[in-house]
C-alpha cells in the first residue's frame, strides 16, 4: 500500500471526527500543541475544525460543532465559510486535559474528492436522499435531517485517477438507515436510477459512485449489532 499525494486521486478527502464540544476541541489543539505535531485549522462558521494529514496521506479533521441557533442561512443555503480558527475564543482547558477522544466522540461526516458534482449530485442526493445544504461552484455539502454536512463532495482533484488497490483509500463507507425497510427503499431509488448494487465487504447492500467510491447501506438495527 503506498501513500498518496494531496489531491492525487479521487475517493476520500477528509474523514471528520466530531467532539462532543468546544472544550474538547480546545484540549485537543493543547495536546497537539504539546506533541508538536502540526495542523492547520478552518472556522466554518458551523464548526471549528482542525486538520491533519496521516502517514499514508490522508487527512483528517477533527471538529466541534457550534450550537444549531448560532447557524444562519441566505437564499435557502446554510452560511459556511472558511478563517483561522481563533484559539483566544476556545474555552480554556488545563494543560493536560486531553486523556483521548472523549465518550460521545463520532464520525461526523465524511468529505469526498469526485469527478463531476452532477453525477455526484444524482448519485447522493436524487438516489441516496441526501438534501443539499450549501452548493458552490466546486462543491456540494449534503445532509440528512438539517446538519450542516453529512458529505461533502467537491471537485478538487478532477482529473486525477480512481485511488486503486495499491493506493491508501477508502474502502467503503456506511450510511446507517433507521429500518429495513428504509435501506429497500433507497436500494430500490439506486436501481431505478440506474446504479448497480456492488457486493459489500460485510455483506451489507452496496452501490459505488462513478468516481469508485461505495457507500454500504445498513439498517440501524443491523449497525448497532
């Protein structure tokens, strides 16, 4: 498996993992700090976010949420955007605070370089069900439910090749649906729309998107087992 270059190929960007609060994330950047490992940083205005980059050459963020009443919104699309986090605002935190991700800590979304945004948005939104919550040229965030991004997909690395078998990737990600019945649903929107189910590495119902990334679909029931 050899490790890749920024925006080298298409699948994953960034996974996302979701602190339960800012107090967190203020331990976080102290420990980080202290390690002195580097990272740079990104105030969405939704979150604050840091970012690091693994040995393989994926990155990584890792944020906090603000309050959903703290969020805005102009012509149907949420307010995002990108400045330094501002580490004075942070809540402040004993030195060494940080004793490893928190309970409660989640995967709160994943970030996705693709080929084309229109048949992403097929894909994703039109068969998957995901709503648009922000669109720009050069991206599109989706959720479920009204958070700010579940996935986000953007055409950074257009162009470039699907990450292949000697290449770190994503393998697959899963979509937790509440039921069964829910899953068949949105299996059968996929078909209908033309997708064909690929097999999942657990045996879940899978569908890839056309710049080679999977997503599994599984039942709430089925995920927590």
């Amino acid at each position: 498996m050899q490790p890749i270059a920024e925006r080298s190929r298409l699948g994953l960007y960034h996974t996302a993992f979701l602190l339960p609060t800012r107090e967190d994330l203020s331990s976080f950047a102290r420990h980080l700090w202290k390690l002195g490992v580097r990272f740079g940083t990104g105030d969405h205005a939704v979150s604050e976010a840091l970012y690091l980059v693994d040995p393989d050459g994926l990155e990584v963020e890792v944020y906090a949420d603000r309050p959903r009443a703290q969020w805005s919104y102009a012509n149907g699309n949420l307010r995002m955007g990108t400045q330094a986090v501002r580490f004075e605002t942070l809540p402040p935190v004993a030195e060494d605070s940080w004793k490893g991700a928190p309970s409660g800590t989640s995967v709160g979304h994943v970030h996705l370089y693709v080929a084309n945004l229109q048949s992403a948005a097929e894909f994703y939104c039109a068969a998957l069900g995901l709503d648009i919550t922000v669109q720009i040229p050069s991206a599109l965030f989706t959720s479920a439910g009204g958070y700010h991004h579940h996935v986000g997909l953007n055409v950074w690395a257009a162009g470039s090749p699907l990450a292949s078998d000697h290449d770190a990737r994503l393998l697959s990600w899963q979509l937790v649906l509440p039921n069964p019945r829910e899953v068949e649903q949105v299996v059968d929107r996929l078909l209908r729309a033309g997708f064909s189910e690929t097999p999942g590495i657990a045996g879940e119902r899978a569908f890839t998107d056309d710049s080679g990334i999977t997503v599994a679909l599984v039942a709430e029931s089925q995920h927590a087992a």
